[in-house]
C-alpha cells in the first residue's frame, strides 16, 4: 500500500528557513543544483555550517541531495508538499 504524502504547513516551512543563512540557501539553490563546496565557497561559511544547514532543510523536505561520484548535490524539492505558501515562488529579500 502507498502511503500518501502527508502536507506540510506554513508554520513548518517557516520554522525550518525562519534562519537567515537557510533562506539564503533556498535562494541560491533556485539557480541550479550545487555541491557543498560551492555552497561553502559563496556564502564564506565551514563545511560543517553548510551540512548543518542542509541538513535541517532535507529532513524538513525542501531540498534534496543526489550523489554523483564522490561530489553530493543539493537541490530544491519542486514537488515540496506544503500547497498553501508557495515558498518556491516568493522571492525573499536577504
């Protein structure tokens, strides 16, 4: 039996980017999918910062990663299930 995906809310999106460095991460991600070293090298930020930030944002569902090689590359989830904020298609000031 498939289990339906269970809807997010606005409160859940925004808690998760409700962090400035997040949000600029979302934003970034709108362009194309990224490897964590060029996500560290833009925003001048550890590794570690970066991986905690992705973290947070693939549990929640927004992003996801594909490993190619040895390289993981992260990308906004376009099928993202909260269907009342739109998080994809507000540009936010950062």
């Amino acid at each position: 039996m498939k289990q339906k995906r269970k809807e997010k809310h606005c409160s859940q999106c925004f808690n998760s980017i409700g962090e400035r460095t997040r949000m600029k991460i979302i934003q970034y991600l709108k362009e194309k999918p990224r490897k964590v070293k060029e996500i560290c090298q833009y925003f001048s930020l550890t590794q570690p910062t970066i991986s905690h930030h992705l973290k947070i944002l693939k549990n929640e569902g927004i992003v996801l990663n594909q490993k190619k090689g040895r390289e993981n590359y992260y990308f906004l989830n376009k099928k993202y299930p909260c269907k009342k904020c739109s998080i994809f298609n507000i540009p936010f000031k950062v």
